[in-house]
C-alpha cells in the first residue's frame, strides 16, 4: 500500500493523491484518489472491511511506508481490533516494498502516455491512471 502524489494538476473531480493497494498474492491491484491525505485512514478503514466481506478471508498483513497517512493511531487501533500485522518498511528504502512502487511508477507511465497520444487535457490524469489500473 502507498500514497502516491500531490498531483501537479488536481483532476476533474479536485483529487491530488493516488492511494494504491497491492496485493501480493494476485498482484491485483486498487487505486483509490484523494483530495489530502487525511483521508487515506478513512478509505484505508472502508476499503479493507469491503475487500474482507467480498473475498471472505481476513487481511493478514499490511506493508506500507512511515508516512504519516499510515502512522496514526486511528488505523493502528483499527488494525489491532481486527488482527492486522502493520509492516513499516525502513525510511528512505522504498525497495523494500518494490512491488507497489513499481506497480506506482508503471501506473504514471501509462496514464502520461494515453493524455499524450490522445491529446487530453491533464487534468483526466486519474481517469487514465483508473484505465491503466484496470487494463
């Protein structure tokens, strides 16, 4: 799990912020956008109720950077009332969670390339990222 962003330019819809899941099973991958980061505990909290009751089998473990959107006592309170192992990866070493850095990266990639070679204006960049996610 990662916060990517701010934005240059805020989308249609004013968000900044890419919140992208992982998982490292499916590789299967979520993207969620946000206006600030104080709303990542919020979605964090909604999303993984919502992933729990459709896969019907509980998150084990979540890896993600110190940042502050993940540091908080409003998801660790969370994660320790349903049984959720936080995993904080060391400062400045994003390697240690490759995986969603590189799924990060190739999202951006793919986004700029669609608003390039179709001449859209920047401003849909989170429409591109959701069809690069999902493509």
């Amino acid at each position: 799990m990662d916060l990517c962003g701010p934005m240059r330019i805020a989308s249609i819809n004013g968000k900044r912020y890419i919140l992208v899941i992982v998982d490292d099973y499916s590789c299967y991958t979520w993207v969620h956008f946000l206006r600030s980061k104080d709303e990542a505990p919020a979605v964090i909290i909604t999303f993984l109720k919502r992933i729990t009751v459709l896969l019907q089998s509980p998150v084990i473990i979540i890896r993600t950077d110190n940042g502050t959107e993940f540091k908080n006592q409003v998801l660790k309170e969370y994660f320790d009332s349903v049984g959720i192992s936080h995993q904080m990866y060391s400062v400045r070493t994003p390697q240690q969670n490759g995986v969603v850095e590189r799924r990060n990266q190739t999202l951006v990639e793919a986004s700029r390339t669609m608003l390039i070679f179709s001449r859209a204006p920047l401003f849909l960049w989170a429409k591109a990222i959701a069809t690069a996610c999902f493509t």
